[in-house]
C-alpha cells in the first residue's frame, strides 16, 4: 500500500484522523475539493460539526487509556433522547415488533390493542410486510390518522388526508419544500428568511440549494420572541438584493427553547399575507411546553382562526417528526408534513418529486401512525402509555427548570427560561483576551470556548456561532436531555470552567 | 369551503382527482406552476408515472364496483417483491422484532443466533435502542460487517469500513454522489454518462440537479451488452457542449435484465481510466444472476485485478441495497456505498453533507446489517435461512426463463434473455397506424399502448419511453415478480391483448 505518494497534501479538517489504504493524492482526479459542487462546500451542520468530531475522538482516546482531567465524555449537543437514556414508549415498540415479525400475533404477551394496531399497519401494506414500498406520499391510513390528529390537536379545523405528506424526519420535509420554492438567478433569487439563531439544517439546505439565506434576529431580551419590527426591517433589507419569497420559523424553538405567544403568531401569519410569503412552519416540538402560562399554538389553528381572508389564501406547510417530544425515537426518521393552500398543480409536482425516493421508511410511518393514534382510555395499553408519556415530559420540565436555574447562578452567564423544546441557549460573556486568542486561531470565540470546555471537562455543546447570533454575543446551545444526576454535574462543571475561563483570560 | 373561486384553471396531470377542499386558485400565490423549481418540473419518474397513478384509479373503481373487463389489476411496474407476496426472510424478522423490542430477548421462541445479533446491534445503538440518531455515516459495526463482506464476495480485495457509507437505499447514495459531483454552467457543466434504457431515478437525479444527461445506448442486438465504440461516439459527442466527468453503469441491468461479462467491465475501467470518467456501479443486484454461463463480476473485484495502475487511480463509487436480491426489503430503505480513490478532503466534505441528515433510518441499517452478515453453517438459523434464500432465487430463474419464452411466441414482440435483475425489457411492433394516433393525442406510442393495456386487461407496466430507447424502438418494461399462477396468466393476456392491438391498428 504505497500509493500516497504523488502531490501529497495534507488534508484540511478535523476528520481525516486516518488516512485510507486507497486515497490517492493526485491533481489528476476527476472529484477533488476543487472540482467539487461549491454549493456542498459552503453547507455548514454544527450539531455535528468539529467539536462533535473532536467528542468522538476524545471517547476513543479515553477508551484507549490515555489520561484526561475526566472519565467520560458527556454529549449535550444533539436532541437525542434514547441516546442519553430515555427508555421507548412500551406500545410503541410492542407495535412495531409485531409488525416486524407477525408470527407474534400468535403470542399471547402483546396486549390485544397493539395486535390490533400492528394488524391494521400490515393490512395497508404491500403483501401485507413493512418491507413493501409505499405510496410516496405515505401509508395512506397513516395520513388518514395524521388527518385525524390534527383536527384534534386544532379543536376541530378540518385537515384533508390529502395535504398530508409522511417524510423521513422533518428535514426531509423541510429540505423538500425548500426544493420547490427556490429558483432564480441574481436579484430574482429565491430568499428565504430564517430566525436567527436557527437550526442550522435550514442555513446547510439553502447553501445546497444555492439560494439566499434572509437572517431576522430573534429578541434575546423578550425571551427570544419575534418582533414585527425586525422581520420588517429583515424583509426590506433583502429585497435590494433577491426575491424573499419564504418565511421559516421554528416554534417551539430550536436552539432558543422559547414558545411562541398566539399573538405572535397571528402578527406572524399577517406579515405573511401582507407581504406575500410562503409560510413554513416547524413545530417537532409541539408536545414539549414546560412553562407556566405558555402553551402550544399551531400556525394553522390560529390561521384558521384569524378567518378566511387568511386561511383561505396563505400558504402554510408545518412539519412534525417522530423524533422530539415524549417519544424521541430520532433513529426510525418518521415524520408528516401537512401543506395549506397548496396549488393542485404543484401538489403533483411534489408527489412527483417524492416518488423519485419511493417512500419513507416503512417503520418510520407505522412509528408516526401510532404517534398520531396513540392508546386511547379503556384500551388496554392506555394506563402504560399515559405512564410512561406523562413521566418524560414532567422529568423535561424539571431538568428546563434546573437547566435556566444552575446556569444564571454563573456570573457571566445569562439563560432565558426553557419554555419549551429541549435546549438552552445562554448567553455567556467572554473576556477580551479570550476573543483575541480565538480570532489568532481563526476561530470563532464561542467555538475556541466550547472546544476548550470539551477538552478540559469532557462536556460536548454547540457553540452559538454554529447557529448564528447578533454580532458580538457569544452563547451556547446545550440539551436537558441528560439523565438528571448526569445534567447536574454537567452544569456544575460548565459553572466552574466558566469560572476558571473568565479568571484565565482577564 | 367555497374558496375555488378566483382565477380558477382547471388542473394538469392525473393526480388532481380530488379537488382538495383549501384550494385556491390565485395568481397571487407565491408557489406556482409558474414559479416554482423549474428543475423539479423537468423530473421525470416512470415507475411511478401516469399509468400507475390510473391503475390506482382504477384498483379503487373496481372496489366501487365500476364494471371493468378485468377483476383485478396485475402490478408489474415495480421491483417490489413482498407486494407480489414474496414472504421475508424469518431471520432478519426475528432480529428485527428482538431489536425493535428488546423485552423479547426474554423470550425462549428466538433462536440464540437471532438474539445475539440484536444484543451486538443494539449495543452499537446510542442508549442500546433503535430510537437513539447513528453516526451520520451509518453504525461503526455494520459498516464493519459490509466491509468484511466485499473482502469475502470479492475474494480478498481488500476493504476499508472507512470507505463504506450506509444510506436509505441505494437512491439516496445515487443522489449523494451526484449532488458531489455536479457543477459548472454551461460548457463546462458536469456531464453524466448514463446507460439507454436507464432507471429513471438517474434521469430525475440529473434534472433535478442541472447537469447535463449524456446518453449511451445499450446494444439491444447483442443482449443489452455495453459498446465501447458507443461508448466513445457518446463521450466525443458530450465534449462538444459540457464536461463529462462521470458514467454510470447499472449491472445486472435495470430495466434489461443484461448481466455484464468480466471482459465488458474491464473494457470499462479501462475507457475510464483513459478519458478520466468517475465511475458509479449501480450493482443492487448482485445476487440476481439467472442465466447459465453469467456471473456477477464486482466493479471493485475487476478493478483490482486489473493492477495498481488501475487501482490505485481509478475513482468508483458502488451502491447496494436491502430492496433487491433474494430479500427484497424495500419498505426499510437500507443501502451501503463504498468508495474508493476518493480524495479525502472530499470524503469529508461527503461526512458533513450526510451529516445534515442526521442518519439513514437505524432499521434499515440492522437489516443491511444482516445481509451483509448472515447465518452461517453451525448457527441455529442457517438451514431455514438458506432454504428460504435458494427457494426465492430458485423461484426468480423460473421465471426470468418463464417471462423471455413465452414473449417470445408473441409475433411482434422479441424479447432479450432476463440473464438477472428482476425485469424483461422486450421490443414491441407497433403499427403505423397506432404510432400515428398515439402521436396526435401527444402521448409516446408505448405509453399509448401500455395505457390500453392497463385499460382493457389490468395489467400495469411502464412504457419503454420512461427509461428510454433508441428512437423508432418501442418497448415495455414488467417484473418477473408475480406469482407463477399470476405471473402466466398476466403473461396470456399480454400476448392476446399484443395480438388484438395489432390486428385493430393494421
């Protein structure tokens, strides 16, 4: 194996630790990083950037016996439930056993309600097996329970089965719909506005797509809500140089963990129409709401409600995952979008478009179906189910509670409430000498922050710049997903490396 | 729900069957036909184009009990095995299920070689669960496990886990590679070689993304085989107005059934090799060989023997799958990628674009897990294993055998042996008179014909004008996957209704 020889480079980033028996460094290949898709170049995933790639080599190290001022590594960077512990909803999983292996239904161990679901999945599929595509567009009784959901959980506005689309997780939604909404060149480019700080899948989607991402600033001061003054400002400010035609928010939020007030919606939903833009709407953690006198408000309830010189004309699309909320089940990529006000035309562009994959994956549907249709009273499974939903969500809201309490008790540190989602973005004040010294290592400050914490505490965030803020803050974006004992140690140790890190560079 | 009022235009397509009830027709909408992606609107996906959308149609008349000269209608458009009521392998259910519920490793009805696959799966899963988000690459271990497999079917090649991605079926590796690979405008924009026919999904791919298709035509006279001479009059021909840099081969061969001889590969490499082409192997159906004196001759294996000359330069890219072969797992979107040459700073810019993803759903990973690694001589499921997996290839021989004789008898249609894959691709004649009418109606004349099809007998394929085909041929592509019984009967009344089109239209 002696083939890395001509034109050796060595290579950039954090993740070539080893290099492969077959690269081959020569000027001479067809796919190198300077005959690449420069769209792809530009695509930026923190949640899963440098520092988590730094985490894993840490983890190896430590495996490997090489001494650290600490035993484990623990990782609060990425919403992953079941990761950090949480155990999976019983009915749930029962469920999709029982479709994975029908010869089950002949075991008495399942209660009768998961065997009757599980035989309802499998009659809407191909040969009756979860290994059969399906419709592009989703299991069609799985959209019919979606439907059914969502009138529900909208006291009773109508929702068409026929809106509903089932994706692999919401970023397939997502990154979908931006597929349709973006075209352009120069001034009449695509321009979609996104709350910043964000989630960064928005800003990587629209780096691919090659279209202009539009920034409003979230108001860190009111708890991170959105203030009209600011997407107007963002919007005018835009349309010098592109086409704005698309406004994303994320509620609740995603890194900022704020819940949006019914009246910010509504002006939301007015701005909308107002100024023309299409409204895409990610609302994956509707179930997690944690503080007093917030509440969730779906865009399309309160869009139905403001009449139909609104429902009637803007156009919405609202995202929901199995991932989030009480069931975290990230790993299975279930999720539904539902899309108001869509012109017939383009719907069968984008059943089009989704055919081209074939379909979500099959258990990820039957996960979402069981997620919208969950056990009802007297059914069998209900008592566990309700158990078990009701244990998760109060343990996150009491790790929300603690999370804000421990972090503003740092001086340097300030934390909004959690209200909802399951993250905390705080606010951290940085000395000088420390933003000098990362600015030396072309660095952002939070980042040289972050990675020292990693490196000094074991404990894995996201810093803020991987999701954007106003110029001259600094934060950090940490999950409450931990196990409790776990978090607390997690946020003392943040104390007290806040600490050491504020005397070292002053 | 009275809002299809303004600017009403009546719907393109087939799919609007149902006017939806929040439809709005306004030429103030921001997503249009007009302004949408025009990318997306030049996607094109047969497979599940107009004729399946209308056997859908009709499938639900039937149920109303419209009267039809058919009692049911025959799918033969899709390589979807457990739709045709192919049964799964028990194993991979058993693990499945064991994986999905862990409470049944309790249990004494598994198999210990079933259970000890999910406990080492599960131990790779983030808190031991399915639910938990996997590396972005796909779980360490079963990247491991696909690695070791290559070394094995590919007798000693070396393979690094490093160089093997999971992905949610081979589409989604296609389409990643692609999105890679594709830039510039103009004439220096990323041409992409690809076989005629083709499977659709590289024609949408390529639209979707702007490149440039670059056709080469499969010799149907010498069994669909691969031409160098056409290969090179295509590549001369595409220099003249882009940049060819990449050519996809599919083998065995989707939609023509073709198995490439070991000679054709190496002529292959070797033209790649010479005029600098990045090569992506769709090779899906790899344990799909039927006819006598065929073998599956890997890219990568041939590539090596070929030397280091070869080896060490030539950059390839090989997809694989959990839909095909003798699981036929298309429900759970599991598939690998290996690559290989692959600059590093471009494999880590492929880690970060994945990464956006998050995963591929973690099922399909177990199962892909298992595939590459299933039961062996000794363990407690072999036998069944085995004679489940011989009985389904055994089984697909019959009737790739079965579906090229009886074709043949029908004058007017000539049909190329199905050496593998899971479909016939055979040449209709059709008369002038018919070509003429389809014409007017603005149809293709094979989709003419296989739309009369659908109508008169139930019988669903794709019209040979979805994958495409040297102009003046025609041609329909059916799976060999119905049940023998459904298989000779849809077999019948394809060769009657072949003889009555004939006879109307002369």
């Amino acid at each position: 194996h002696s083939h890395q020889k001509r034109n050796y480079k060595p290579p950039r980033g954090l993740v070539q630790e080893k290099m492969t028996e077959n690269a081959v460094f020569s000027q001479n290949m067809v796919l190198t990083i300077d005959t690449m898709n420069p769209n792809v170049k530009k695509v930026e995933y923190a949640v899963r950037g440098p520092i988590v790639q730094r985490a894993v080599q840490i983890e190896k190290e430590l495996r490997e016996g090489v001494k650290k001022p600490f035993t484990e590594v623990i990782k609060a960077n990425i919403g992953d439930a079941h990761a950090m512990g949480q155990q999976p909803i019983t009915f749930f999983r029962q469920v999709l056993a029982l479709c994975s292996y029908p010869e089950l239904l002949k075991d008495n161990m399942f209660p009768e309600d998961a065997k009757s679901r599980a035989r309802r999945i499998l009659q809407a599929c191909g040969g009756s097996s979860l290994g059969a595509y399906s419709a592009s567009q989703g299991i069609d009784c799985v959209r019919q329970d979606v439907a059914r959901y969502i009138e529900r959980r909208d006291g009773g506005v109508p929702c068409d089965p026929d809106n509903v689309y089932l994706t692999s997780g919401a970023s397939d939604g997502i990154v979908t719909m931006l597929k349709l909404l973006v075209c352009g060149e120069g001034a009449s480019k695509t321009g979609v506005m996104i709350s910043i700080p964000q989630y960064p899948l928005y800003s990587a989607a629209l780096a691919e797509l090659g279209a202009v991402q539009v920034n409003y600033y979230l108001n860190e001061e009111k708890c991170w809500s959105m203030d009209l003054s600011e997407l107007e400002r963002s919007l005018a400010e835009a349309r010098k140089h592109c086409n704005p035609k698309v406004l994303c928010i994320i509620n609740p939020g995603n890194p900022t963990g704020q819940v949006q007030s019914r009246q910010c919606i509504e002006d939301v939903i007015r701005f909308a129409a107002k100024e023309h833009l299409f409204l895409m709407a990610d609302e994956v953690y509707q179930d997690n709401v944690y503080a007093e006198g917030c509440q969730f408000h779906s865009f399309k309830k309160v869009l139905f409600e403001l009449g139909p010189q609104y429902s009637n004309t803007v156009e919405l699309v609202s995202f929901h995952s199995t991932s989030k909320c009480y069931m975290g089940e990230c790993g299975f990529r279930g999720g539904y979008m539902e899309v108001i006000n869509m012109d017939p035309e383009v719907k069968a562009q984008l059943i089009k478009l989704v055919s081209v994959r074939l379909c979500p994956a099959v258990p990820g549907q039957a996960l979402m179906d069981m997620v919208v249709n969950s056990p009802q009273p007297g059914e069998p499974s209900y008592t566990t189910f309700m158990k078990e939903r009701t244990a998760i969500l109060s343990l996150l809201a009491e790790k929300a509670k603690l999370t804000e309490e421990i972090l503003n008790t740092v001086p340097g540190i300030t934390c909004n409430p959690v209200q909802g989602a399951m993250y905390s973005f705080p606010n951290i004040s940085l000395p000088q000498k420390a933003i000098k010294e990362a600015k030396a290592l072309g660095q952002a400050p939070d980042m040289f922050y972050c990675m020292k914490m990693l490196e000094e505490t074991g404990i894995c965030l996201v810093p803020g710049s991987g999701f954007g803020q106003k110029d001259g803050t600094y934060h950090f974006r940490m999950t409450i997903l931990p196990p409790t004992d776990k978090l607390k140690l997690l946020l003392a140790k943040v104390k007290e490396f806040h600490q050491k890190f504020t005397r070292q560079y002053s």
